[in-house]
C-alpha cells in the first residue's frame, strides 16, 4: 500500500490540530485521518504482536491484528520467531483463524494451499492447472520484519525501520527493570482478557501515564483495598518523588511508588500483613531472601511505561491497543506470572490483577468509561481545543534531552503527540 491509496491528508494543518499544548477534537473523530494514522504510523512502524513465554516449542502460534491486517506469530521449525501475513496468496482467506496454539504449517481452508512455518507455500492441489503458471518458491505467505527485547515481540511491515533497539532507545532502561518483577524468575504472560470501548486509540494511549486522573476515576477500587496499599499508591500525587518523563519516539514513564522501581533494592521493610500467610507458606520451600523478594514483586513495579503506540507495561501487566475505527478501540489486558516461580504466588498475582484489571475488575469499567465520555465530548465544540498542557511550567529537559515533570502533568502525552505528528507528516 501506498499513500495514494488513502485519502489525502492536508499535513500542513498537522501542527495546528496537534500543538505543544492542545491538540483539535478532529484528531478523535476525523474518519480520513483515522485511516492515514494506520498507513503513516501502524504499518510504519514497530508493533508490539507477542511475548516470547506465549511460543516456547516450534510450531506455537497465535494470530493477531495489526492495524486491520491479521497476522500470525510463529516459532518456526528452526526456532525463530517470525510474524506472517495470515493471508493465503491464492484467493486471500487467512490460513489461520485460531487464536493460539501450536501446527506442522498453516493451510487455506478455501483451495487448501499449504505453507510451511517459515511460510513458504508446501503445496497446492491439482496443480496441473498451474504448469508454467505458478511457481512456488514466488508465492510464500509474506514475512514481517522482526524485533525481540527481553521477550518483548514487535513487528513492521516496513523492512527498512530502523532497528528495534534504536526505536526503544530510552525506554529500555525502564523495560530493565520491568522485567525484574520475576523475582528471579522469566516472566510469562499469565492468561488475558480483551474488550472494546467506543473512542479513539489516542484516547487510551493518553491514558497509561496520566496519573492525575487515578483518584477521581478509580475511588471504587480504592475502597476495596487496605489503607495502607491505599496510602502508598496515592502519594504520588503529593510526593516530590513522583515524576512523568518523556523517553523519545514517543514513549513515555510515569512512576508513582518511587520504593519499589527497581525490586532488586530492598529497604527492609515489613511484609505487609495481606501477604504474611502466603510469606509462611513460602519460606517453607524458598530462602528468607527469596521470599521477601517474590512478595515484594507480587503487585509488580512502581511504573507504567508507554511504548508508542501501541504496548504499556503498566506495574504488573501489559496493556494492548488495536485500533479498529475512528471510534472504536480493542484492549487486551495480559496478566503476568513468574515462570517456573511458586504457583501460590502467581495465583496471588492473578487475583491482585482481577481485581483492577480482569473482566470483573474495578479499574477497567471506570477507565472506560471515562474514554468513551472523551471520545462523544469530542463531537461538542469542535472548535474547542483539548488541553494537554498540565505541567509545562515546571517541566525541565535533562541532558539527553528528556523532559520530566510532576507524575501528574502530561508531559507524556505531549512526547506521544509529537511523534504522532513527525510520522503523521512523513510522505
């Protein structure tokens, strides 16, 4: 696909609806520009598709989406992970519609032309039809450029992007210590739950460090938790600790339990007493210092990490976006587990994540409601900007150019802005 294939797009009034401080209620609700977001951005760039712990043997699989086009991440025969295009290149029905599981190969249910793992085209029936027609090894199911970090699996249709690494450039310091939650233990995605909300993607990649939101929108579940939990969670709203940053290419960082960003630090302080009895039943089987370390990862990090534009590690879950219309958006919420760690502390971590998280949880009800206000507000005063400007007066540029301010200013919105509108502009 190409530019011209889309509608075009003025890109000189780009600054105009998206500036420093604002952006225009269009950039929620512009059909044409909804569909130039999937080419310039979606289909430029890397998107986060999978976790290595979900393709441990050759053959596991699971489909995905990205943009609109359907995909499937592999293990292949060799053991490399590769993302294929789930379309057959006969007649374009996809050759996989489970979610996830494990195959020899993939073959069209239409005419049954059969790919192998890597996707090249294995066979096709009565091929006598296509002697001097149709040579095989020009026909394989095409493949996605790929990028692994610390398990994470991002794809591009783009073969020329630049490397996965340069593109998470200041964010993977943070992945770092995202992924210490294991105790000690690899991480592995630990089952899932997906649902939609009627509003923008943009709307939900806002929300992952915006931290000023976080006590007017989830008193509910404030109120279901210990007050100690309670105290510790909220400080940052307060605390001179707390900080928003800006990590370039549009990732941005907000911590908000300054105490607990890197679990290999421990300051000594007591298992709190919601944990003492899974404490006990540790420490019949692991050291005093392992336990304290498992306890002490049970709700995770004291960070969300925004990774434009679609992935946020958010304290002890990633959280997925697919945009699927101007005005409708996918969620997938992916638990986390310590592979091979205790299964009584992964079952506590599970718990711990249904309760915000999960199908039946406090925080996402409350998060999505919240959007989809946004996205039907967006459709009043179109003339009216929406703000983005908490914070400016007291954000300061480090030396590598990284900009902080309090964990409530939307500086990391800003950083996902700008960006959208370098990429938006790119012909």
């Amino acid at each position: 696909m190409n530019d011209s294939d889309f509608q075009p797009v003025d890109v000189s009034a780009l600054y105009a609806r998206a500036q420093t401080d604002r952006v225009a209620p269009s950039l929620y609700n512009d059909p044409t520009l909804f569909e130039a977001e999937l080419e310039r951005i979606f289909y430029k760039t890397w998107i986060w598709v999978a976790h290595e712990s979900e393709l441990r043997n050759p053959g596991d699989f699971r489909t995905t989406t990205i943009g609109r086009q359907p995909v499937i991440v592999v293990r292949d025969t060799a053991g490399t992970v590769r993302v294929l295009e789930n379309r057959c290149r006969h007649r374009g029905a996809t050759v996989c519609e489970q979610h996830q599981g494990n195959a020899r190969g993939f073959t069209c249910p239409y005419h049954s032309w059969s790919y192998t793992l890597e996707g090249k085209l294995r066979a096709l029936p009565y091929r006598e039809g296509y002697d001097g027609v149709v040579e095989k090894g020009e026909l394989p199911l095409r493949n996605l450029r790929v990028g692994i970090y610390h398990g994470l699996i991002f794809a591009s249709f783009n073969q020329e992007v630049e490397p996965l690494e340069d593109f998470l450039g200041g964010a993977k310091p943070w992945i770092d210590l995202f992924m210490k939650q294991g105790a000690g233990f690899p991480i592995k995605a630990n089952g899932e739950h997906k649902f939609k909300f009627k509003g923008n993607w943009k709307i939900q990649l806002e929300n992952t460090t915006d931290l000023y939101h976080f006590p007017v929108v989830h008193k509910s579940w404030l109120r279901t938790i210990d007050e100690a939990t309670v105290a510790m969670i909220t400080r940052f709203m307060t605390s001179e600790d707390a900080f928003c940053r800006s990590l370039g290419n549009g990732h941005s960082l907000a911590v908000l339990v300054p105490d607990i960003v890197d679990l290999d630090k421990d300051d000594g302080a007591p298992i709190p007493e919601r944990f003492e009895a899974l404490a006990a039943s540790l420490a019949q089987q692991y050291p005093p210092a392992q336990v304290r370390r498992i306890v002490r990862s049970l709700t995770g990090v004291g960070f969300n990490l925004n990774l434009f534009p679609n992935l946020a590690l958010s304290m002890a879950f990633f959280r997925v976006l697919r945009p699927i219309s101007v005005d409708e958006t996918e969620i997938r919420h992916v638990a986390l587990g310590m592979d091979g760690g205790p299964d009584e502390a992964n079952r506590v971590r599970l718990r711990i994540h249904e309760n915000f998280q999960g199908p039946f949880g406090f925080g996402s009800p409350d998060d999505a409601e919240a959007w989809e206000r946004v996205q039907r507000g967006s459709h009043a005063g179109p003339d009216v900007p929406i703000l983005v400007n908490r914070g400016l007066n007291r954000e300061h540029v480090g030396a590598n150019g990284e900009k902080t301010a309090h964990a409530t200013d939307e500086t990391g919105m800003r950083e996902a802005y700008a960006k959208w509108r370098s990429m938006m502009e790119q012909a």
